[in-house]
C-alpha cells in the first residue's frame, strides 16, 4: 500500500526510502547498465550498445506515474520501464535499443533491483545492531552483580542480576546480527535467469555474464532462483528474528517501566516525546511502541512470504507479484525495530535502587546466594560478547 | 511501508488514494470539526468556538512531512496534528483553543478517520461488487446449460455446466457483498471515548455527543471501541472473505486459461495487456495475478489484525500502532481484487466448444445425464441470484 | 498433528474429545444413515436399504488404524469407511450395499462430520461464553464505582473504574457469543453436493433430499459448499474473535495479577495450581497463560484456514484435506479459551483497595471526578448487559 | 490437539508416534537422568542419587490420563512428572528424593525432551530428503536434454528442458537439507537454565553440568534459551523451508498431471491409491494433496512460532506454552511433506512424448535453439548436484 499515511509515524525515514520511487528505478536502471556491461564484456552485445545503454540509464528521467499505470496492465513495472530505456537508448543509437534488456525478463530486473534496495538497508542495520550490542554489552557489564527479580509467567520467581537480564538481549541481537550476515552470502543474490531461468539468449556465455552483473553490483552469484526463492526467505527470516529480538526486549522493557515496577525506562523522560494528545503529564514509551508493533507486524509479513513461495512452474502467478510488495514492508519492519533498538542503545535507564525494594518486596522465598549465580551466569554471556566491549 | 514503488502495480488508484496523506488529513478534521459542533449542540463548549474550530479545519494546511517527522516522536500522527490545529483555532479566536480535540484523545481521531477513508472504499467495493454479480450471474444464466468438465482435486471428475461453475462464483460474491454490508452497520462505527475511553471530560453529555458526531459523518455509533475492535475486526474480516473468494475465481480462471485446457480467458486478448518484457507473444492472465496476489496477501493481513487485537489495558503498545498500518492493507488487497473483478466482469471468454472437446476427451467414464442435475443445481443457484438478473 | 502429548495441557477435555475417533466416526455414521433415510424418503433409493443402511450405521465398529493406513492412500477417511460400511451393509442386504453413500462424495461425509462435531462444542461455548458474561457482569455492576487506573500505552493514564473495565470485558464477549450464534444459521450446514457438487446421481431430488439431512442432523441446510467456504469460514472466523476477546481479558489479568500492581487475581490462590516445578511459593496465573497461549495460536490457524480456501475447480488439492486438520485445533483454541473464562468468571478477585493506594501512587495529576464519568460509562455498558444481570 | 482423527490421514506415521506421550515421557525421562549424572560427575549430587535416579528413570511407568489432568492445573506437564518422578525414587533411596530434578525447571524437561523428539525426526528427514534429492537428481540427469514448455504466470513460455525442471527441485530440497543440517548445531540445543535461567542452585558447576547434559543427550551445548529462541526458530523457520520446496514441486506435478497436459505424474498408477469414493476411475495425485497441504499448513505455523517467542521476562505466559504444542505441528507438516517426496523419489512418471506434443502445441514462438540453453543450464545445477549422483 503506498503513501498510506497512517503508517508513516513507524517508518524509519532511510528504510522507507530505500524502496520508494527513486531508489527503486535507480536500482532497476544500475541493473540494466552493468547488465549490459556484463554482456559486452562477455561479447554478447557490441560495447557501443552497452554504452549507450549506460548513458541512457545514467540520464534517464521516469514519470512514475504514468510507469505505474501502464505497469498495471501487466502487473510488473518492468515491461513499460524496459519500453522507456529503449526509446531512450534508441535516441543515442537506434542499434543499440535492441540490445537493451537483451537476454533478461521482468523478474531479473525486478528481483535484482528488489536486493539491490534491500542491501543498504542491511548494512544499516549491521551498524545499527552491533551498536545496540554494544551499549548493551556496557551495561550488562556496569550491572552484571545489580541484583533484580528473575519474573517467570509474569510473577517474580528468584533473583537474577539486571546484567544478565541485559546480557542475554545483547548475546540474542549478536546472534541475529551474525545470522543475517552470514544468510546475505547467499540470500542476497542478483537474479538473472532470462524468461524461463535458462538464460537461453546468451548462449555458453550466461553464467559468465551473470557472475559479472553479481560484481558489479555487490550482490552473490548465483543461478536464477525466480521460482526457488529459499535463500532469499531464508534471509528474510532471519530479518524476522532480528525483529522478533528487539520485540521481546520492548517487551521486557515496556513491563519494567510499568510505575508500579519502575526498574528500567527506555530511555530520560524527554520534552515532547511519548506525548500525548490528552494527557500532559504521560512520558509513553514510544520506542517499546516501534519494537513490539514491528514484532507484531512480522509474523504475518513472514507468513505471507511463505505462502507466496508455493510458486507455479517457472514464474508465479501472483505469488511473486505479490512478494513484490511484502518485502518493503518486512525491511521497514526491521526498521522500525531498529528505531526502537537505537533508543534503548543511547539511553536506557536502569534503576538499580527500585530494582532492589522490588527483590525486597517481592522476593521473599529466594535464596540470597542466586544473584551470585546469576552473575555468574551474565559472565558466561558477557565472555561471547567480548568482542563488543572495551 | 508508505511510497514502496514495487507494490503499485497490484493497487487499485482509488484505494490507494483513499488513504494517502491528503484524503486521511481530511478526515482527521472532519472528526475534529463534527466533534466540535456536537459538543457545541450538547453545551459542552461554546458555539463560537465551534465555529471556529470549524473555520480552522477547513483551511488548514498541514505540512505532511513536518507532521510526520513529529508524530514519530508520540508514535502517533495525532499529537502534532492537533498542536496545529490548536495554533490555527487560537489565530482565529484565543479563546477556542482550548476547545480543540477537547475531550477526546489521539485514539479518537486517528480511528475514526481510519473508518472514515475506508467507508467510500466499502461503498465502491459494494458497487464492483454488484456489478460483478449481475455479470456472472448472467454468464451464469447464459451458460446454464453448457457442459464443461468438473476438476475435483485437479483431475477431471464428472461433467458440471459452465453455468453452475459460474453461478457458485456469483453466489459467493453476493454472499460476501451482503455480509460485509451487514457488518458495517456496526463495524464503521465512530471511535470517540477520550484518554481512557470514558468521555470523562464532557460529563453526561458524552453519549449524546458521541451520537451527534457519528451522524454527522455517517458512521455507526457505538461505545469506545478502544481495546475491544471486535466489530471493526468482523468487518475487515469480512473483507478478508470478499478477497478469498476473488481469488479462488482467480485461480479457477488461470487453470482454464491454461491453453492445453483454454475453456476461459480472464478477458479478450488486447494488446498491451499481460504483456511479457521479453516475450511479445505472450498474454498474461494478469487480472488473475491481481486476484491471486490478493488472495495469498491475505491471510497474513488477517492474522496480524488478531495478533495486532491482543491489547494492554485501555490502549494498546504496539498492536493499535501497527493496526493504523495494517488497514490501508487490507482495503488495499480488496482493491487489487476489486481490479480483477471488474475484468472479469467485464469481459470473460467462455469457450463451450473446448469444454465439449475437454469433456470427450477426458471425461469418458461420467454418465451422459449429469450436465442435466448439474444444470438444474445452477438453476437453484441462479434462483438465488434472481435480484441481479435483469 | 495426533496425539502430541505436549499439547494436552491446554486442552479442554470435552472439546479434545469431539474430534477424536469416536466422536468424529460416529459422526460419518450418523451423516450416512439420515442420508440413506432421506433419499428413502424422496424415493430414491428403497426404503429397506435405508433400514439396512441404518442397521450397519448403528453397530459397525471401525478399527481406526487400519482405516487411517488406506486413508493415507487416498488422503480421505471415506474411501475406507465407505468401503467397510458397505460390507456391513451387504451382510445385512446385499441389494443394499449399492445405496450406501448413494450420489454422495467424500466430502459430504467428512465436512458434514466436521461441522456435526464443531456443533457441541459451539453450543458448548455457547453456554460458557453466557456464564461468564453474567459472572463478568455482576462484578462489573458490583464495582460500577470503585476507582481504579486506567491504563494506556502500558502508563497510567485517568481514573477510570473497574466496573467499566470489566463491563467491557463482558459486552465484548456477550457480542462474541451473539456473533457466533448469527453465523451458525448459515456457516454450520450440511454438506452434500454429490462428485462435483451438483447432486448428479439424485435427479430433481437433490435439494429435498439434502434439506431431510440437515433437519436430521439439526444443521442448516444449504447449496454444496465444496469450494465456496465463506459462510463455514466466516463462523470460524467469529470463533476466533471470541479467542481474541478471551486473550485479552487474559492479558489485562495477567499484568494486574503481577504483584507490584496487585489489583485482581484469575482466582483465589488454591494449592496446586498455577504451582511450579521449581518454585513452591508460586502461584502462576496459569488460567491466563491458557488465554493467552489461545490467542496466540489463533491469527496462525486463522490465517491458515483462508489460505486453505482458495481452492482448485470443484474440490481443493491440499487445501481442503489440511482444513480438515485445522478446524479442530481451531475449536481446540476456543476450548482452552473457555477454561481461561471458566476460572475468572467462577473467581476473579477484585482488591479495590490495592486499586485506590495505586492510583493515588501514579494518578496524580488525574481530575478526580473522571472516576464518575467511567462508572456512567459502565452504567451505559451495563444497560446493554441487562439481560445478563439478575 | 490431541487425537483429532481427521488430521491423520495426513500424518506421516513415525513423526506422529515421535511427539505422541510414550516417546515424550521417554525424553523427559532421559534429560533427568542425564541431568541427575552429570550433577554427580561434577559433584553436585551424591553419586547414590544419582543411580536410584537413573533406576526410577528407566522403570517409573507414569498413567498418561492423570498426569495431563493434573498438568493442566499449572499449563506444564513437569509438575506432576516430577512429583511421580520423586515417588518413585523416595521408594528406591529417600535420600535421592531430594536430588530429583535438583537446580531445574519446568521448561528445562520439556523444551529438551521437545529437541529429543524432534532429533529423530530430523535425522529421518535427513534421509529422506538425501533419497529425494537422489532419485531427483539421477532424473534431471536422464532428461537434460528432454524439451518441454516453459511456463511463466500459468502461460506458456519459451522451451526449457524436464532435467532442468528437475535440477532444480533437487538444488532446492538439497540446499535446504544443508540449512537445516547447518542449523542444528546450535538450534538443537538442551535446555537447562532452572528457574530463572542462572542454573543458580548448582553454584559454578552450572555450565559444566549443562556440558555433560547435552553430551549425554546428543544436543548442542547452550546457555539456557528459555526467552530467546531464536536458534530454535531458525531450525524450525528451514524446516519450513524445506516443506515449502516440497510444496512448489507438489504444485509443479499437479499442474503437470492435469490430463489436458500430462506431461508428468506423482507415480504410475496403482490400484486404490487416490481412489475416489464416488468415482472409480480417478487417479488423484494424493502424494500431491499431502505435499500442498503441508505447505499451506506452514505458513500460519511458522507466524504462530514467531507470535510465541515475544516472551514475557524469564518465562512467558502464553506464548511458551502454545510453542509446545506447536512444535509437534511443525514436525508433522515435514512428515506431511517427506510422504509426498517419497513418492516422487520412488516414481515420478516423466511423459517426454506429451512434453513434445505440448511444445509443438503451445511454444510456436519459442526459438528452436532455447532447449539447448536449457540443458547447459541443467549441467551446472547438475554440477553442483554431483554429490548426489552415481
């Protein structure tokens, strides 16, 4: 759905981006270019048709609304978008135009540009997660022995310590952050297969073109995956995981900062955030709010990756038009999480006193010695996160 | 995900639009201005006041970004809009503009003009809706009688009529079109309770107000429906149907469209329609691709609405947030349906001669009187449907 | 998924027991003799096969192994339940063995038993959902004005009262249990359309003979629903929005049983329950942790039941075989709802003291009048639940 | 659910028994003993213990009917398993009562007997996809070169060849055979955290005890993943994936196996496998039904896994509870999916003579030379299938 409004206050402004109009076509174009590129490295196409392509992609201006209109009488931008690039290209060299696309279908730009979107997005969010590993690290560590009450099934249980509490969120966002990177090596591939994945137009020279196409873009190589999509939803499951992480940690937060509890804030109460239109006085949690939406959110988005994967033969129908749309919004609910995740990194605030009175209130039956254990227990974690600390 | 290029090629402009920036703005103030003027008429504020919060709404220009760029902040559109608001009013009369949204709470607006932008989308869909009934009911009605295979488990089974084939499709849709009508008689209803859902600040007036604003934008009325959505959930849910049984239309049509099977085609070929980036002979059933790509969309849509439903308390963290999200969502996969229907409402191929030719060839075990029953079912059908047929 | 021990601690036992072997057996059984009767009736088949047929129908026994071994094999119970059912009836008349099953399909039999099986359990529930909407009541009418906070975003917000709370709580479900009801009029009907649905083998008797089966069975009767599933669907769906409700009473309980709020309990503390392995001093709100694991079992099974529903031609390939697992885990989730709204109707405890120190605590700046204004609100909740009051 | 029959003709024999209560008894039986050794090699518990431990453990027979019942009175089976358990080894050596599940929790028996049940399962489907990918293989090799249609949005594209097709299902089934071997490294993982996840009763004997545990158990080692799950999730998300690529191949036969094709089917004919009970003469593509049912039971169960893990603190209220019973789910959809690729290992019919009907047929535009692309395209998945070839 674009441009709904509502959604906007759960953006993260670079992600939303990543996938709009511009970003989109710069990506579908930066395919075309090294795609021909690649072709006339390969001796495929002349080398002066790849450089009229490249300077056509390089210059071309697309009125995405009329792109949009006519797309939809084939569901797929990349028929009216290849008509346009060709006139474009045939204006600097009428030979060149049938070079154009050569070789490729709908679903390589597509899908390609779909990654090449997706790419950024995962580098911030690398960034992102190992700074929030980070300053949950250092603060695991300042509270590894702050003794607080361990609550299971919603009812304080016995004591652990708010660095193991926070050591494990870290070690968890770690463990999302090294699955994602590992699953890009593959999941995030060019697409390159031609109308029926075959590449049949570039005879023995396919594999060699789409190997280049992958270089110069940054992307894996690997054979056309247009209807065996698992290394891709593979990544985007662990994107949901990541999700899923930071979901439970606005949870856990969310629930401490309950007044009655009072242990943790997700961040110094601040002017004019967590207002509210009604209230003066209320300082909500407005990221615990982007954590959990977005965790909300994912199971469906992966659910529905999923259901569109039961594609038909050699391109879905629907399917794969409609996991079009779906994976914008799984990275924008990564980014959403993200939002949450940088706010806790700058700014949690721990109290170790209530944290304290609370144990005392509600811990009666507890052994003293288990904070010990705990902390303990947060060392065992805080040694795998050694590479985060100082 | 607001403005994600890749997902425009599967929206119906009108539903899109309905939610975009401009048309949700609008409805934000025209809650604020009904809302105004019923508390005026009960004398919970003065009728200058409303007067000039009317005034304020109907020409205030909001800066969509900047609005965003704040509402990120309360995770909610509604806090900075009603600042604006309030600044507005207070250049007009000072005095109004403690008036402004007073009583209510973020909730209240955001929601109603959610209801609001989907209403005209309801209203249209009830419209497509209707008009692809009488069209199939009378392909129904024309093709009573014409034999065709029946496919049971995607294997030929015994002869059925195209008519009845037909005639279920319609009867579907005519049931999914009045069980939607009947749900928004209480699941398009105002929301409208104040910061807790009490209506504490306008005293005994709050019913009688609550009343007057939901006539005035001619919406249910209903008691706050902060935290418990179930109605407005039955009606999306309803809609989740409408989707369904559009896609399984969809689905039919592709598999007799098939041209080993070529008993159907979505529309007469045109040219430009379904057309392939790299292959000119090819007619895709794209209005299918539509509706399927609604239909696998769905499910997940529908599940994060329940999960989304799981509120804390007297406004949710996260569920109600991410649900501001998920409707334009939902409307928007009834609107990519609402597309396919219209095409094959206007146009779908019927071929009697391959049905008959299918029939011989693969249904050679079924006895010769069934097309008979089967054409007497699609009469009990067709009886059914008689208030479409002219 | 039969048999998997980890999942019985959530199960109600009645609920567990409809769908298992007898019940769902004598289920086929019963949908086979009204069946044979009916078509008795209408003339067309002898009324001493029906007498046959009813005779084996009342005393076959079915090993259920063997018949789960050949059902692999066809992805169908009725292939080998027919074909036992047929030998029993041939040693009783063997001119009858050829009625048996007469014009019907697989799916007759098994849908027609689903729906035969869901029936208790919804008139179960039916009857639950009325006690505790009483029992809710009645707190809710007893505590019209006994101040509490209210809660938003996790924070709290205004005085609201418990009564209001507890009203809603109650109107939600008592809207639930109405929705239910409406929808079993159309979305619990029989089942039979014969192969391909159009009764073919019973000429101009199809339509008497499938309304006799439905007036037998006490279900609607209603044209074959093979693959047209909305009005079934559609009745799940408000299931599921009961589940909802029910989670969500679940979880408000559940953070005010958490002993720094301390403001109600699912029960008195009894011995054994909500106990722990570990932890002898625990009472763990064990009644809202099956609320709540319904809840979120539901947007899965939901989801799972529209994706099953876009079905091929005249029977679904996969579709309808997986919905024949899911719709009693669907009835399974609203059993372990109800035994959720068993305990808090029979037991909720209320500390309007823990409530009034509480809200001094945190409701500073809140107008102490707003906890009038809610007990009005739950005054007008409370009118609508007259009928559930003493 | 427990025992619902009308799942069982889905269910796949050996992944049923490995959840049903003699094999989860089994397991939890086994992590008490192993628990209860390794706690005495690390001096923990008194040796003595220990043994009259392990004695109990291999002899206690435990009344399913009871042990559920009381269960249900804490949501976990643990409760009364450990109370029996304790019996029986106070009648062995009162002295040993005391050590029984000594420093553990609830979760810790049943989380690790679930990674019990599941490790045969997945070592089976191991194997099973192994065979798949084999016999798939070997059949991609036979038809490198075997012409037949492309086809993309249900339409006929260009020429592809059989072995091409096939190649890359076998590429697919054996790249998730590899992420799901990858992943249970860590995904497969004992659970052993005690009440809070500290292991705080076994002092620093903690890590080295959970060490012997998982060495004993044939699990990995990991520190106690009570609420962060996401390697667990990970090994569950590719087991979806893996029944997801079933299910696209399920799709890809069915399609195939419609007669108006014919180009392909699930095996030759056999005598009452995919009977119909009302007509003789079909031959259902039952394996078809099996592998598409479990693909579309998935998605909703892989959302359903996703929604549990937003867990509470130290233990969820829920969420933990509804994964229980999910998890046996799962693994039954890989059943599911393994029973339909047994079949197609053991007997997929290839019908080169209708694929070179069908093209001549429908591929009229198609350039001759695109089969040969397409064969050089299958020798490099075939390359990278050498593994599983003669």
């Amino acid at each position: 759905m674009a441009g709904s409004l509502a959604a906007r206050t759960l953006e993260r402004a670079s992600f939303a981006a990543a996938f709009e109009a511009p970003a989109y076509l710069r990506s579908m174009l930066a395919f075309e270019s090294a795609f021909a590129n690649a072709e006339a490295a390969e001796g495929v196409i002349p080398a002066e048709s790849a450089r009229a392509i490249g300077e056509a992609c390089s210059r071309l201006g697309l009125d995405v609304e009329s792109l949009v209109a006519e797309g939809k009488r084939s569901a797929s931008l990349a028929v009216p978008f290849v008509k346009r690039l060709t006139a474009a290209v045939s204006a600097i060299s009428p030979a060149a135009a049938k070079h154009v696309h050569f070789g490729a279908t709908s679903q390589d730009v597509l899908d390609t540009a779909m990654a090449l979107c997706l790419k950024p997005c995962l580098e911030e969010a690398d960034r992102a997660l190992e700074a929030a590993v980070r300053a949950l690290a250092a603060r695991a560590r300042e509270h590894r022995a702050t003794p607080m009450l361990g609550r299971t099934l919603m009812q304080p249980a016995l004591p652990i310590t708010a660095g193991l509490k926070i050591a494990r969120w870290a070690l968890a966002l770690a463990a999302d952050r090294e699955r994602i990177a590992e699953a890009q090596s593959t999941g995030l591939a060019v697409q390159l297969g031609g109308p029926v994945g075959a590449l049949e137009a570039l005879g023995d020279r396919g594999p060699a073109v789409r190997h280049r196409v992958a270089l110069a873009l940054g992307l894996a190589d690997a054979p056309s995956w247009h209807v065996h999509r698992n290394p891709w939803i593979d990544l985007l499951g662990r994107v949901a995981q990541a999700v899923l992480t930071a979901g439970k940690i606005a949870r856990d937060v969310s629930l401490l900062s309950q007044p009655e509890v009072g242990e943790m804030l997700e961040a110094p109460a601040r002017d004019g955030v967590g207002a509210s239109s009604s209230m003066p006085h209320k300082h909500n949690p407005v990221a615990c709010a982007h954590g959990l939406a977005a965790a909300l959110r994912m199971p469906g988005l992966l659910a529905t990756l999923h259901a569109c994967g039961l594609a038909e033969h050699e391109r879905a129908l629907g399917g794969w038009q409609a996991e079009l749309a779906l994976v914008p919004e799984i990275a924008g609910a990564l980014g959403t999480s993200l939002d949450f995740l940088d706010t806790i990194a700058g700014g949690l605030v721990v109290d170790a006193a209530r944290m304290r009175s609370n144990l005392e209130a509600h811990g009666g039956t507890a052994p003293g010695e288990a904070a010990g254990a705990s902390s303990a227990a947060a060392d065992e974690l805080l040694a795998r996160l050694a590479g985060y600390l100082p």
